[in-house]
C-alpha cells in the first residue's frame, strides 16, 4: 500500500514546485482564518463594555508584536489613534474591527484560492502526465497483448481510475498542510483563551479521530471492487455500440439491457457499500463535535462565573472549537479519498508494470530495406502455448516476388503473414530477412518498409485524407490524389459532401465496405513500402471495382516484394509462387498451373469456384 502511494506520488514530480508555494499559502490562510475568529472578543468586548477586555491607550509608534492579550490590544490602540485619534468611542472602534475582520477575510480567502490553484496545477499536469504515460505503454504493447484483454477495462482505467487517483495526489497536500494548518491555528487560539478548555478539546479530539480511522481502513477493498465493476460496465458499453448492428440483426436488444442493468446493479451495491462507509464519517464527527460543545457549556459555563475566561473569550472558545472540528473532518476525509484512490491506482500500475512479451534487443540493427528474401525456417506458432496454429512452417519470398497463401478458412495463412511485421513472434523456428533473424531487428524499421492491407478495415473517426496520410504523414495532398486514383478511390471521393475534407465517421460508417477497403489501399499505396502485404485486400469491393483495383494493385505489385493471402483464387493466377496452408502446414507448393497439374488442394479449390 505504501509502496502504492509512493509510486503514484512520483507522477506529481518535482513535487517541491507545487509544495513549497501551497505551504506558504496555506499557512497564511490558517493565520489570517485564524484572526477572524480572534476578532470576536474585541468585538464583543466592545460591544457590552466587558470589564477585563479592550483598554484604549493613544500610540502613535507601531509597538512590538506579541502573540497575547497585551500585544494584540496595542495593535489596535495604534491602528484606532492613527484612524480616529486620541478621542475614544465606541462606534469608531466597531468600525475599526469591522474593518479589520473585513481584510482579514479578504486575506484569508485570497490564499485559500492561491492554494485550491496550486493544487488545480498540480491535479491537472499529474493527470496529463498519468494519461500519457498508460497510453504510451498500451501503444507501445505487442499486437498479442490486447487479445487476452477487454478494451473496456482499458478505457476504464485510463479515463476513470486516473480521476480517482489524481485526488489521491492532491489531498495529500491538504493532509500535509492546509489541514494540520488550520487545526494548530485553531489550537493555539483556544489555549491562548483557556488551557483547561483546550486540555479538554485536546483529549477528545484524538477520540473522534479514532473512531472514524477505523471506518477509513474498511474502505480500500470495497473502493477497488467499485473501480473493477465500472470497468465490466465501460467494457460492455463499447462492445455493444461496436457491435449495434449485430445486436439489432439478432433482437439481442433486451439481452444487451438486461445484461447492462446487473452490472450497473452490481456497480451501484459496491458504490453504496463503500458510500456507506465513507459517508459516516463526516455526521459522525458532527454529532461527536456538536457533544463536544455541549459538555464545553458546562464546564466552560462554570469557568466564566468562576472568573477563570471572560464571556467573550468563552463565545470565541466556542466558535473556534466549533470551526476546528471541520479541517478536522476533512483531514480525515482526505485519509479515505487516498485510500479509494491507493485502489485505483493498484489498477493503474497493472497495467504500466504490463511487459511486452517480446522487445527489441538493446542493439537491434536498423532494417534498411530487404535484399535477397524472407525466409521462414520450421516456424512454430501458438497464441495460447497449446494449440498449435502454425506447425513447421518452411518456405521462401524472394525480393520482388509476389507469394499467395491460399487454403481453406482458419489455417492459418494470417498468423502467418502477421509473424512477417512482428506482431507476434514465432514459438519455434525463425524468420530471417536476408539471413538475419527477424529478432536482431527494430520492429519500427521492419514495419516502416511494410503496407499492411488487411481484410478487417480500420478507419478513423477523421477526414478521408487525415485517414490516408497515416501512410505517410508527409505527403502532399496531390501525392494523395495519386494513390487514390490508384485504389480506385478518387472518383467516390469526389462525389463526397466536402471531397478529401470529408469526415467519414466512427470506424468510417458513413461508407460502403467498397469504400472504406479502397481506402485502406490508397494508404497503403501512399506510403510506397518495400514489402506489401494484402490479406483478402479486395474482399469487400464489388466485381467491377474488384477488376478495377485488382489492376492497379498488379501494377503497385511490379518490383515489390509481396504476400498476398486471398480466398478468391481468380486474384492470386499471376503469383510467382502460391502455398498452400491447410491446418497450420504447408500442404503444397508450385505456380498456379503446377498446382492444378497436381490435383490436390489447391485443384480442389479451383474447381469449388468455378462450380459456384
């Protein structure tokens, strides 16, 4: 837990530059709050003429300061002379101490906003720092990761465990400082009033702290439950609105709801478990403090008729005990709101203490470019350590060759192609770029030679030609022009509301499947990459744009090296080489018309489709 809550202060960093000013501040505020409270004996002393209270002598040098009685009535015996003279009266010296509590408040209210903006600083950077850092670390994880997590759990803990932790961080300043500030000023007003009123306040205090600390450590646990359920529910939520569609296709509506209302059931029984908790310790210190007072009129009572405090000091007692019993309070507040956010931010360094499953090495080499060939040698693959996906995998992609991988449905031609960019790492086996391993490689140099086209199109939620610069951020808007008119894809974006301005929406659902593919290509062509890698690239478009967008992409292909994974084979006929990857080997190999001759699979295949 310490540990915990050392590691979320290090994002406030350098934590001196917020803390040395809110100390100042905060101090100056719980002085001149203080002094407020202090103001009411004068006042009231001067108001009912009380014997023992203020005695008016003319000064007319500024006297020593003296934290009492005497020095406190000889700053305002100089403050009356200076403003009224030597001539005392009563309501001239009301006007004074109104005037006085005035600019006291107006202090005291001036550094209690210079520090609330000290923390606003400091709560405001810690979270962009926060933020930035889970979101670099989940981009910077390997493709693998995200297949054993919820992207909802993802957001959740980046957007919602972040708000809860920044307050963590913050209220330990007011834990440090403005807290313990106001309660010592408080203090040392009361004992200068009365020390056996105060012994008494000093005694009970400790008590009330006691009693609620007890409630403040039963609170950790329910608030990581809470930040856990907000996460199922958030993970949910995305899930259902990427997948609208398919849940008003299958009238899974009601299931979706029913499914939504036990996890914010769930969610609301842990807030409310927790609340219960947290929410007892303020009435609590209420109702001891209020108890407090009462017992203090008693035996206070019998202070003031013994001659021990003057009426007016009794009422300021009160009134300052009263007012102790709230930065108290907070001060206890804050120890449960750290303790909510000491959870969160468990949930936090989970996922920055995440490991990439494989990194690069310390002296990587810079992939230049390729060539002679890619080689995969006996490659084994697993996603899981169990079942197999690849097995033994051999085979040879010259430089400037076009190699199809053809075969049935789940066999594996993907994870293959995907081995390729190194988004996942071989289980056994290697993968050698001009004969060296694809491991001796940055994976940023490997892939700033590749396209990837894939069958699954990912579109921003951005202007059409935003979504195509991803290929290269660089380019000229007429560059863009040029590899769209190689996908085909000018002449629809031309026919758009704004042109290339376009925004084509959420995962671009403003466009056909066509579109959105052809789009996916202009990107890739675009960047102008060393190695292509299509995988079914033209599996959404219509026949006539197929035809289209097929020829371009036989022109992109010339001197290119390429993979080319496609379940229509009438695409793949031109390959220099075609394998066949059924059940995680390579079943067969050869030209289009060598693999015919044979009659196996790949035979098989054909004839399938020309019988549809």
């Amino acid at each position: 837990m310490i540990k915990t809550y050392l590691r979320l202060l290090n994002f406030a960093r350098p934590l001196s530059k917020y803390t040395i000013p809110y100390f100042i501040f905060a101090a100056l505020h719980a002085v001149f709050n203080t002094f407020n409270y202090a103001m009411i004996i004068p006042i009231l002393n001067a108001m009912f003429n009380s014997d023992g209270g203020f005695h008016f002598v003319p000064l007319y040098t500024f006297p020593v300061i003296e934290l009492n009685q005497e020095g406190f009535n000889a700053l305002l015996s100089y403050f009356y002379t200076i403003f009224f003279g030597e001539s005392f009266n009563t309501t001239k010296f009301l006007a004074l101490l109104g005037g006085v509590t005035i600019l006291m408040n107006l202090l005291s209210n001036l550094f209690r906003y210079a520090s609330a903006m000290t923390v606003e600083s400091l709560r405001i950077n810690t979270v962009r720092r926060m933020r930035d850092e889970m979101f670099g670390r989940v981009m910077a994880m390997n493709v693998g990761y995200f297949s054993d997590q919820r992207k909802g759990d993802i957001m959740s803990r980046i957007l919602q465990d972040v708000l809860v932790v920044q307050y963590c961080i913050t209220n330990t300043l007011q834990v440090a400082f403005r807290d313990p500030f106001l309660i010592i000023g408080y203090l040392a007003l009361m004992v200068g009033i009365s020390w056996q009123l105060s012994l008494f306040a000093v005694i009970f205090l400790p008590i009330v702290g006691l009693l609620i600390g007890s409630i403040v450590k039963r609170l950790r646990h329910p608030a990581k439950r809470v930040q856990e359920r907000l996460a199922d529910f958030v993970s949910l939520l995305d899930e259902s609105l990427a997948g609208i569609k398919i849940i008003k296709g299958y009238n899974a509506t009601k299931f979706i709801i029913e499914k939504g209302k036990a996890l914010t059931e769930n969610l609301a029984r842990n807030v409310l478990s927790m609340s219960r908790r947290q929410q007892l310790a303020s009435p609590m210190s209420e109702f001891l403090g209020i108890t407090a007072v009462a017992v203090i009129l008693v035996f206070g009572g019998n202070l003031v008729s013994s001659g021990f405090v003057t009426g007016a000091g009794f009422i300021a007692f009160i009134a300052a005990f009263s007012q102790i019993t709230r930065p108290l309070r907070s001060f206890i507040d804050q120890f449960a709101n750290i303790n909510q956010g000491i959870a969160a931010g468990e949930r936090i360094f989970t996922l920055l203490d995440s490991k990439c499953e494989f990194e690069d090495k310390e002296d990587a080499l810079e992939f230049k470019g390729l060539k002679e060939s890619i080689e995969f040698h006996n490659v084994d693959f697993s996603y899981d350590g169990e079942r197999e996906i690849l097995n033994d995998i051999t085979i040879r992609i010259g430089k400037g060759e076009t190699v199809a991988l053809v075969g049935p449905s789940g066999g594996g031609k993907s994870t293959l192609s995907e081995l390729i960019p190194r988004f996942y790492e071989a289980k056994d086996g290697d993968i050698l770029f001009d004969g060296i391993s694809i491991k001796d490689f940055s994976q940023e140099s490997l892939r700033r030679k590749m396209s990837i086209v894939s069958q699954d199109t990912v579109l921003f939620n951005d202007s059409i030609e935003g979504n195509i610069l991803m290929g290269r951020p660089t380019a000229t808007h007429e560059e863009v022009v040029e590899a769209c008119k190689v996908a085909n894809a000018h002449g629809f974006i031309m026919d758009s509301p704004e042109g290339y301005g376009t925004n084509i929406g959420d995962r671009g659902t403003k466009l056909s499947g066509g579109q959105r593919q052809r789009l996916s290509i202009a990107r890739a062509v675009l960047k102008n990459p060393e190695i292509l890698i299509l995988d079914e690239a033209t599996s959404a478009l219509d026949t006539e744009s197929e035809k289209l967008v097929q020829e371009a992409l036989t022109n992109l292909l010339k001197g290119r090296t390429s993979i080319v994974i496609a379940h229509r084979l009438s695409t793949i006929y031109n390959a220099d080489r075609i394998y066949v990857i059924d059940q995680g080997r390579v079943a067969e190999q050869g030209t289009h018309q060598e693999l015919l001759d044979k009659g196996g699979i790949y035979a098989h295949l054909i004839e399938m489709q020309s019988f549809s």
